[in-house]
C-alpha cells in the first residue's frame, strides 16, 4: 500500500510537470484566422488585410483570398471565422461562451458538484482522517490535500484545452461527417467534426518530450490504480464490518481477526468484478463519476446528519434516504430526456447538426447568388439533454426524505422498517450491547468518540 501510494504521487507529480511544461510552451490563444482558399471570403477588414485580400468578384464590398500571394491551391484548414481557443474564460457562465458551438454548462456544474460532495462519503478518504493523530491533524491533512488537488487539477484541465486546440476541428487532423449541415457555421455539408478519442494519446507521445509523455502516462496510470485500489479495500471492508456482522447469525461477536480475514476474501471477488467492469467498459473515467453519484444520492445527507444532526434523525430515516435518493436516481437516469450531447434546450446555439445539403456553396464563397446555399434550410433539431439534472435531484430527495421519515419515526415511537431485524438498525459500534468502543486504536475517534458512536446505518 504504502508503495502504491508512493507511485501515485510520483504520477501526480508528473502530471504537474507536464501540465507546467505546457503552460510554459503554449501557443497563442488560438490559430489565426483561415488564411483560406480561392474565392474565400475574409470575415472582416483586419484578417483581409492581414492576408493581403483583393476584392470580391460577385460579392459587393467583400474581400477574398489572394491567388497570387497564396497561390491557386491553398487550403490550411484553418479556424473559421475566428479560431479554436484553448481556454474559454467564460464557459462556466455563459451558455453561448462557445459560440457557434453548444455548452453543456449544467452537465460542467453537476460533475464538479458530484465529485465535490460525493467524495466525502469515500471510506478511503475517511478512513486516514480517521487514522490521524488528532483532529487538529485531520483537518490540516484535509487542508493541504485540498491545495495540492487545486493545484494539480487546475493546471493539469489545461490538457484538454491544448488537446482540442491541436486536434480539434481547426486542426490539420480534423475529420467530418459529410450529410450534415450547420448554419452557425455556414456549411452545407462537412459540418459535424469527428473527435478523435486517443487525441490525448497522440498528443502526449507525439508533441511532449518523450521523457515527460512517459511520466503523465505513468502518472495517469498510478492514479488510477491507487483509486482502483482504494476502492477495492473500501468495498471489502463494508462487505466486511457492515454486511457479515450484521447480517450473518453471531456476526455481533466477530472478533477482529475473523473480520480481517472476510476482508481478505472478499478481495478476490471484487477484484474479479472490478477487472470484468474495466475490461467491457471503456470509459472507466466516467465509471467513477457515476459512482460518487450514486453515492451522492443515497449517503451524503446520512453522513452529514450522522455528525450534525444526531438528534433529528433515525437509522430508519437515514436507511430511507440512502434507498429513496439511489432508486430515485436510478429513476432519472431513464426517465429524463437524455440524447448523448449533455447540452439543455437552452442557449442560441445548442443545437445538432442537420442532414447536409451537397451542391450550393457556402456564402462565405465569393460566388453568383443563385450558387449560394439558404443557411435557413438546414434543418437543426434542438439539443435535449438533462444530464446533470439527476445528479442535483436525487440528494436533494434523500434529505427530504430523511428528515421527514425520522419525524414519522419519533412520533410513533418506532421505526417504520418492521421488516427489517432490529438489530440492523442499531448503531454499528453497539450491536453487542454489553461490549464498548475500543477507541485505544485511533487516536481521532479516542478524542473525539461520540462522532464515531453515532448511528451510521
């Protein structure tokens, strides 16, 4: 473990370096506007007379490309109109930021609110709060954890940006589906780019030193195998402490030793299960935030409730909120419009692509007009996707939920769950009610034992 550990903050460190590296080596902002091709039509009067244009033949008061400069031939797939940014200042507030591109701004802010707050209910993450010395260490620990994810999170997002800007739709490796139009963008057919998915591979092997290539790559794999690991340990340690005490006859008895070795069994077929998910699965990344998520939905506001509000609600209300808020998102998954393109029926510009129109030109080809295309004939059905939605329901639901079923609860003086063992309800740290807690083994839960005796089921 502590090897691992140590191997993923080597790849973090790397993913740092590589992210400073590119940082110090970026390019400009963006291409510069598409130098063009015969009888294309400058947008406006600086990019004319940056590329030495000449007039327009049939488009009054237009400027267009310069054969004798440029040559008969020239094409540089360039950005149209104004070029591809690798940072969108605004795109976490603006809806058009990406104009003339949709933003799937409400999908953004749902995964940064998914992974924010759904970390917390991460029993490795609690887990080495727990093990600290003190609270006062914990909470420092959290605090210093917290600057190095900025750090590194921050700088390294910038990847994505350079990996668009170098192999997106304005870059010499783009590639588009022919029967489909835009009229944002002006085009009859060609519209719709084809992302590359190993762009990130290629620009990290082909465009990065080797040596630094290599190190995020290993990087990349480190952390992942330490959260895989993680996660691992985590799940056999429930199956453990929380499933075989409660749910096998005795398991209130279970010494140490014998929890320790169900854990270790428990190992091999969550390994077994882990490695069928990642093979068949190829986007493991996204895997991980429907997995806090989930954990969102159901755990967060027993966790929170657990620590804060202790009084006001039951392990029958927190047991409701954990079912009520997972099945609900479950629900949601399936029941909200969802057509794969994260983008909201909102904004001027989120819509899809249309089927593309072959023969007129676009109108940003100096042409007659009879030859030009009518960008009002591309028929671009408008984005539905409410993903993200579901992620800000669901724990919105649990809370509701628990608060209002622990009041039930109270006045009827009973739970509600009859159909469950009584025992299951009961705190996990009593269910021998003639045994204590031994908090002699971690020093936070001896200074600080009514937070770890509180009902967690």
């Amino acid at each position: 473990m502590v090897h691992n550990k140590l191997g993923a903050s080597l790849g973090l460190l790397g993913l740092l370096t590589t992210s400073a590296w590119m940082l110090s080596n970026r390019s400009p902002d963006h291409p510069s506007p598409s130098i063009g091709f015969p009888g294309y039509l400058y947008p406006d009067d600086a990019t004319c007379e940056a590329y030495e244009g000449v007039p327009a033949v049939y488009t009054e008061g237009a400027c267009m490309y310069n054969e004798d400069v440029w040559g008969a031939g020239g094409v540089d797939n360039g950005a149209y109109p104004f070029g591809d940014k690798d940072v969108f200042n605004d795109g976490m507030m603006d809806i058009d930021a990406y104009n003339p591109f949709p933003n799937a701004i409400l999908f953004n802010w749902a995964t940064i609110f998914v992974l924010g707050f759904g970390n917390l209910a991460a029993l490795d993450f609690q887990a080495r709060c727990m093990a600290a010395k003190s609270p006062k260490i914990a909470t420092m620990g959290n605090f210093i954890a917290a600057g190095l994810t900025f750090i590194v999170g921050i700088t390294f997002s910038f990847m994505g940006g350079y990996t668009r800007l170098n192999y997106g739709p304005d870059s010499q490796f783009a590639s588009f589906t022919v029967d489909t139009c835009s009229k944002f963008l002006d085009l009859p057919t060609c519209a719709a780019w084809e992302p590359d998915a190993t762009a990130f591979l290629k620009l990290t092997t082909t465009q990065l030193p080797t040596f630094l290539g290599c190190w995020v790559l290993i990087g990349i794999c480190a952390a992942s195998m330490s959260t895989s690991d993680g996660a691992i340990l985590a799940i056999s340690t429930v199956l453990s402490h929380n499933i075989a005490r409660k749910a096998i006859p005795g398991g209130d008895r279970f010494s140490d030793v014998k929890l320790l070795t169900i854990v270790r069994v428990s190992i091999i077929p969550v390994t077994l299960i882990a490695c069928i998910v990642a093979s068949t699965y190829n986007e493991t990344g996204y895997l991980l935030i429907v997995a806090f998520d989930i954990v969102l939905a159901g755990c967060i506001a027993p966790l929170f409730a657990a620590i804060y509000f202790k009084k006001s609600v039951t392990p029958g209300g927190a047991l409701a909120a954990v079912l009520f808020g997972s099945i609900l998102r479950a629900i949601l998954e399936f029941a909200l419009p969802k057509d794969g393109l994260l983008a909201i029926p909102h904004g001027e510009f989120n819509f899809d692509y249309g089927p593309g129109e072959v023969g007129p030109l676009p109108t940003f080809i100096d042409a007659p007009a009879s030859d030009h295309w009518d960008p009002d004939t591309c028929d671009m059905p408008r984005m539905e996707d409410w993903t993200g939605l579901d992620s800000l329901l669901s724990p919105v639901t649990s809370v509701v939920v628990m608060f209002l079923w622990s009041f039930i609860e109270r006045k009827m003086d009973r739970t509600l769950w009859t159909c469950l063992p009584a025992h299951w309800l009961d705190p996990g740290y009593t269910l021998n009610k003639t045994s204590t807690l031994d908090v002699s083994k971690t020093s936070t839960i001896a200074d600080d034992a009514h937070v770890a005796a509180v009902p967690l089921s």
